[in-house]
C-alpha cells in the first residue's frame, strides 16, 4: 500500500521520510494524497441534495394541504346553496355559496344553478402559496 505516486517521495503509509519530518510536512501530505478534502465536499453536496428534497416535501405537502382546504370549502358552498336552491335555507343559493365560501376562507369564483335544486360552485383558496393558489369544485343537489 503507497502513499501516493511513484516518484513523488511519497513512501507507505506512515513511514517517515525526510521530507515528511520538515518544516514541508502539510505540502507533502497534500501531493501525496490528492483527494485530501474530498469526503467534505461529498458530505456537503449529500447535506444540500437532503435539504433540497425536503424542502420540495415540505412544498408539496403544502400544496395538498391548500388543494385539501379549498375542495372542502367548494363542498360546504355548494351543500348550502343546494340547501338554499331547495328552499331548505333562505337566501339567493349563489349568495349562500359565497358566504359560507368566504367562512371557509375562500372566494367564490363561479356559481351555476342546474335546476332540480342542482348547484355547481367553484372556489379558490384566499391564502395563498409559493405554488400559487388552490382552487376547488363541488357539485350539490338532492339525491337522484
């Protein structure tokens, strides 16, 4: 097992050569061995690929969170305008929607009556995130 290349002066491992014992001590060991450093520079390239990859966790978990959070709002918009459509609630279905969107922190972007006490909502999350914005879609009515 060598120390380095032949004919640098880099003897085995752990012998000690004259130009090991001087003042030369740090340049020697760096000709001798090349890679000196390297598994840091490994182990920070491994430290930055982890922190990326969770930082991409942690924006993907937050985008379901706010897909999650705005589908929900859409659910319980159109649930009231149908109860409001079917005259179970009083108040216009559309304007129902948009309240009990806006409780939900939501807006309302569109609100369509089908007939038959149908209602299909849209909404879109008022928080907004580094992805942009969730939005969401619920369609309510009376059991066929």
């Amino acid at each position: 097992m060598t120390g380095g290349a032949p004919g640098t002066g880099c003897g085995y491992l752990g012998q000690n050569t004259s130009r090991n014992t001087s003042r030369h001590t740090d340049r020697h060991a760096d000709a001798c061995f090349p890679e000196r450093g390297s598994g840091t520079i490994l182990a920070a390239g491994l430290g930055l690929l982890v922190i990326s990859l969770m930082i991409a966790a942690v924006l993907l978990a937050q985008a379901g969170v706010h897909a999650q959070r705005a589908a929900a709002a859409a659910d319980m918009a159109a649930l009231a305008a149908a109860d409001a459509a079917r005259g179970l609630k009083p108040g216009d279905p559309c304007t129902v929607a948009a309240e009990t969107a806006r409780q939900n922190n939501a807006s309302l972007t569109s609100c369509l009556l089908a007939g038959g006490g149908i209602v299909e909502v849209r909404t879109r999350l008022m928080q907004g995130s580094f992805l942009g914005s969730a939005t969401g879609h619920s369609r309510a009515g009376p059991p066929p």
